[in-house]
C-alpha cells in the first residue's frame, strides 16, 4: 500500500475517534457546545486531511479547515458541498478552546451534519485506503 495511502487511512481512524467522542458530547444535555464543536471540527478537519492525503497532497500542519479546503480545490479534488460549507467550524478549533466568548452560530443539528457529511465524503473518496 503506498505511503499516502496509509496516512489516509490513519487520518480516517482518526476522524472515527473524534466522532464517538463528538457523539458522546453531543448527546449530553449538560456539554457546552464549544467543546462539542471543538469535536465536530477535529472530524472535519482530519477528514479534509485524509482526503488530500489520499490524493498525495502535501499540507502543513494546521487547524484551518477552510485552507484545507482551499488545497484541495487548487488540486482540483471535486467535493459534493460548496466551499465554505465547513468554515463555520473554524473558531472552535483554537479560539473558542482558549478564550471565554460566547459564540454559537449553529445548532447542534447543524454540527451532527457537517460531521455526517464529512465523514461519508472522506470515506467515499478515499475508498480502499
């Protein structure tokens, strides 16, 4: 199996840690829901990455999902949403980690189907890895 395969895979396994644990979150009344978009963001960010590794695109290391993305349009890797569709899951990467805002632009509704749509995405195009 070659190397950009394994990472993919790695990655993947890595998204699939990250979900039970966004599930676990997202299903207890009493999480606040920066700590269960922190979650929703790991899974889409190492999805985003898995992807790219699987179609041997170098990244840097980074939290950004948004410059995840933008790689992956520059290698022209078709994706099944618009763009933007994870930015709003930026902040709960770093931001909302290490300050106390308050910031909650999306339902928890909202995070189970980007994390959905990620995961099914990644598996689907990184299919044998």
């Amino acid at each position: 199996m070659p190397r950009h395969t394994d990472q993919a895979a790695r990655l993947l396994a890595l998204a699939k840690r990250d979900t039970i644990s966004f599930q676990a979150l997202a299903s207890h009344p009493e999480v606040d829901i920066s700590a269960t978009g922190f979650f929703a963001q790991q899974v889409v960010e190492k999805c985003l990455k898995a992807v790219a590794a699987y179609h041997g695109i170098v990244f840097r290391r980074t939290h950004d999902v948004d410059e995840l993305v933008d790689l992956l349009v520059q290698h022209q890797v078709l994706m099944p949403f618009p763009p933007d569709q994870f930015s709003v899951l930026n902040p709960f990467a770093v931001i909302l980690r290490y300050e106390e805002i308050s910031y909650v632009s999306m339902s928890l509704a909202t995070m189970v189907e980007l994390v959905d749509l990620a995961n099914q995405w990644a598996c689907e195009e990184t299919r044998g890895a």
